[in-house]
C-alpha cells in the first residue's frame, strides 16, 4: 500500500502563528497530506517562525540546519520557512538557508496551497519567496486543521499600526486591517455547527477592530454580536492595548454573559519615562485608572500582562516602578522579557545601559514577586468549587484525570475518582464543577463535584 505523504509544522511565538499553522496544516489536509510529529518521515517540513527576541532566531536557524541536513539524504524534501523571520529577512534566509524551498511571510498563510502547488508544478522546483505583508488578508473558506477540539481561535484583524518603539511586528504583519464583521459571525456559527465550546478572538490590537471598515462596528459591537450566537459558553481575547482599553468595554465584558472575565492587559513598564520611549502613548496614571475601573466593575475578573526589563534607558528607578506596579496591581501572572535589540525598531537606535547581567538579574526580581503574588491568589481559592471548561485528559496519561480552565484562565486539573461520573462518560468540552483543594503557581487542583450536561 502507498502511504500518504507526510508533513510536519514546527511553529514558534505567538497565538497568531500557531492560528496561522492552522490554516497551513488545513490546507494540506485538503491536498491529501497527512500530519507527522516524525522528523525523518516528513516529506514536507514548514517551521512557522517568529522574531520578536532575538534567542528564538538562533533556536530556528539550528533547526533550519538540521533539515538541510536531512534533506542532504532525501532531496524530494520539501522545506518551508515562513510567518514573521521569513517576511523579516527572506533575502537572508535564502542565502543562508540554500535547502528551503519555499520562503513566505505571515501575509501568505492562507494561500499556502496555491504556493506549494506553483512549486509543485516547475519542474525546475526553483524556490519560491512570496512575502507580500500588504496583501489583504483573505480567511474564508481556507480549511483550517483547529489544534484543539474545544476552543477555537478567530482572526478578526491582522498587522499592526502602533509602532511601539521595540517591536518587530508591524514590520512582519504589516498595516492593521480589520476582518469583515459578517465573515467573522458567519466562521463563528460554523466553528459552533461543529461543537467548539470557547471561541478565542485574536489581534495585535483587538481594541481597534473596526478602523477603516464601512459598517460602522468597533470591538465592542463585535463582542456584543458574538455574545448573541447559539451554543457558545465562552469568548476570550487577546490582545489589549491599554491606550484604547475604555469603560464601555469595561461594561461589556461585565453584561456579555459568555465573554470571560480574562483580561491581558501588557503594562511592558511602570515607568512613564520608559513608556514615552516605548510609545505605548499611555501613562501609569491612565493604566491604574483601567485597573481600578476593572477592579471595580468586574471585582473576579483576572488580570494578566507582559512586562519587559532592560529597554535602553531603564534605571534601577524606572525598573523600582515595575516593581512596585506589580506589587500594587497584584497581576494574576506575567509574561515577562528581557528587551531585545531588534533592528530597523526605533528603540535599536537609542543607547544601551543596562548589562546583560543587570537585565537578567532585574527579570528574576520581577518573576519572584510575580510567582508569590500568583500563588497566592491561587492558594486563595483553595476550598472554593470553580466553574471550568473542561479541554482535555490530563497530560500525564493518569486515569481518571482532566483539565481545563476557569473563566478566568486558571488552569484546573481535577480526578474524577470518586465520583458518580464514571470514566466512560465523556467530560470534554463539558462545564464542570471542582472543588479546588490545593494550588501552586501555575495550577489548582481539585475535585469534580458536578457537571453541566449540555
Ligand atoms: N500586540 C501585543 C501588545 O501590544 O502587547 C503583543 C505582541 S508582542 C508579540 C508580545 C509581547 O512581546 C509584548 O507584549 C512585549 O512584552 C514582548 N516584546 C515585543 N517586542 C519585544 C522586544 N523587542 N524585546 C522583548 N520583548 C518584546
Ligand atoms: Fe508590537 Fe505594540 Fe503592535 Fe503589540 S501594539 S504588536 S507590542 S507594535
């Protein structure tokens, strides 16, 4: 028997890529390839790469060279690189890189099966490089492989117009370009028809869906529209840029009954001298009052963030106001970074001070004050039953054993031992009730005390 050709998607980075590895391994399916975690049995290998630091670059470039070498043995390999270093520095990555076949950007994700098939056809099988970032986005109708049963993501807008002074992005995704609303709505009821429970709304900006569109929608219109489909339990999304984060979101998160108490909300510094640097066009004054108004309106809510160290000019002072604005806000986690010096950003061309040394040393000062306050709201629960979706047998193969999330996006694991639920009956994608019993940093544990049978 012919076995059917084998690919394998290695992504790096964000949600965005993987949402765009989505739309990649869908497109393969539909062409009759099949998914492979096997390196060596792959015909073809894409790695959907990132750029925002610097160390990811040399993790890709070591895997890129371990492909040449194997399609040194196996020379029908097809290689794909592609998503934000491919668009970043194609020319590079060809030079560099001479084994990859196929070079294109995150732009180009959705018409990977029109690339691969122009390959396919030239005899010569010369390489492609398509990385047109100003290319209109085009998601309907393109299949999509979903990595999970449960939760989907949803693309409602694409680039990035903000140019913050550190970051790459809106040079790889190029300008911000929102979905249309009823190509949106209309991929929601599908992803439902199909039995996902959690919808994730994912964008650069998410506040700014909307701009330069004609029917009048913004995000809060478009949360309201999704809060009003059948057969959802729960919508999410990331990310939110403090500048346009207002009340009136505020009090739509609050009334929409779906739209989960999660907000990440990147603070990237407590210093409004480093802010102003960063041109993240806020000020500590303008994000505690979204806090406080968080605090207020939704007291359960969760709130998360990203925060850097070490951008050039950052004192022990600037970095003495991170410090204690996570001390005040008591985030419930982090995701934390040392600066990275990316070229052609504005902030490559301002004068470093801080040593490596001095950077790593202030990002372990920041995770120890952040993994204490994590725990501690997590420890606070201990003893209370949580609402969760319930996403999958747990990891480590222990019978009986699931996880999911709480709206808030705390991660719950649970045994269902000693209950009535027998082990046949399927939890995922269920809401189930858990007592929680204990709690590190990460996760909560706990016990199913009932479900909500849909
Ligand atoms: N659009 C989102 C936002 O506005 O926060 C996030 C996009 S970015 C890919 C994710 C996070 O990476 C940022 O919030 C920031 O903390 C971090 N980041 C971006 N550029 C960076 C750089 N040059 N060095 C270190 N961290 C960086
Ligand atoms: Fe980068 Fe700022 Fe755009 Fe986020 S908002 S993607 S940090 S430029």
């Amino acid at each position: 028997m012919i076995r059917p050709l084998l690919y394998l998607i290695k992504t790096y980075g964000c949600q965005m890529n993987v949402n765009d590895s989505e739309f990649i391994s869908g497109q393969m399916e539909d062409m009759g390839y099949k998914m492979t975690s096997e390196i060596n049995q792959a015909d073809i290998i894409i790695l959907n790469t990132c750029c925002v630091r610097k160390k990811v670059e040399h993790k890709i470039y070591s895997m890129a060279g371990k492909i040449s070498q194997i399609k040194k043995e196996k020379p029908d390999l097809i290689f794909g690189i592609c998503g934000c270093l491919a668009q970043k520095e194609k020319e590079h990555v060809h030079k560099k890189i001479p084994a990859v076949d196929l070079i294109f950007g995150p732009s180009q994700a959705s018409s990977f099966k029109d690339i691969l098939e122009h390959f396919l056809e030239n005899k010569t099988r010369k390489a492609i490089i398509d990385c047109d970032n100003r290319k209109h986005f085009r998601l309907q109708n393109i299949p999509a492989k979903h990595r999970h049963p449960i939760s989907s993501y949803v693309q409602i807008m694409k680039g990035c117009n903000n140019f913050c002074s550190y970051c790459i992005v809106p040079y790889t995704r190029g300008p911000e370009e929102s979905r249309p609303t009823e190509e949106i709505l209309s991929e929601i009821k599908k992803l439902v028809d199909y039995g996902y429970k959690e919808i994730f709304l994912l964008g650069q900006n998410v506040n700014s869906y909307g701009n330069g569109i004609e029917d009048h929608v913004n995000f809060l219109t478009l949360l309201s529209r999704i809060n009003d489909i059948e057969g959802i339990e729960r919508i999410r999304f990331t990310t939110s840029h403090p500048k346009d984060f207002n009340l009136d979101l505020i009090k739509v998160i609050k009334n929409g009954e779906k739209i989960c108490e999660h907000i990440h909300l990147p603070i990237q510094s407590g210093s409004d001298k480093i802010l102003k640097k960063m041109n993240r066009k806020y000020d500590m004054k303008q994000y505690y009052r979204i806090i406080n108004h968080i605090k207020k309106y939704i007291p359960d809510a969760s709130i998360t963030t990203d925060a850097m160290v070490g951008f050039p000019g950052e004192t022990e002072e600037d970095f003495q106001y991170t410090l204690q604005a996570f001390k005040n806000i008591r985030f419930d986690s982090a995701y934390t970074f040392i600066y990275s010096n990316r070229e052609k950003t504005l902030a490559s061309l301002f004068d470093k001070q801080t040593s490596l040394l001095t950077n790593k040393k202030r990002l372990w000062r920041l995770i120890d004050i952040q993994k204490d306050i994590s725990t501690e709201k997590n420890k606070s629960i201990i003893g209370k039953t949580v609402e969760i979706l319930v996403e999958n047998k747990s990891k480590k193969g222990i019978e009986q054993q699931y996880w999911g999330k709480t709206r808030t996006n705390k991660v719950v694991v649970f045994s269902n031992q000693h209950n009535e639920y027998d082990s046949n009956e399927d939890l995922l994608g269920q809401l189930a009730y858990i007592k929680i019993q204990r709690a590190d940093t990460y996760t909560m544990y706990g016990e199913l005390v009932d479900v909500k049978i849909k």
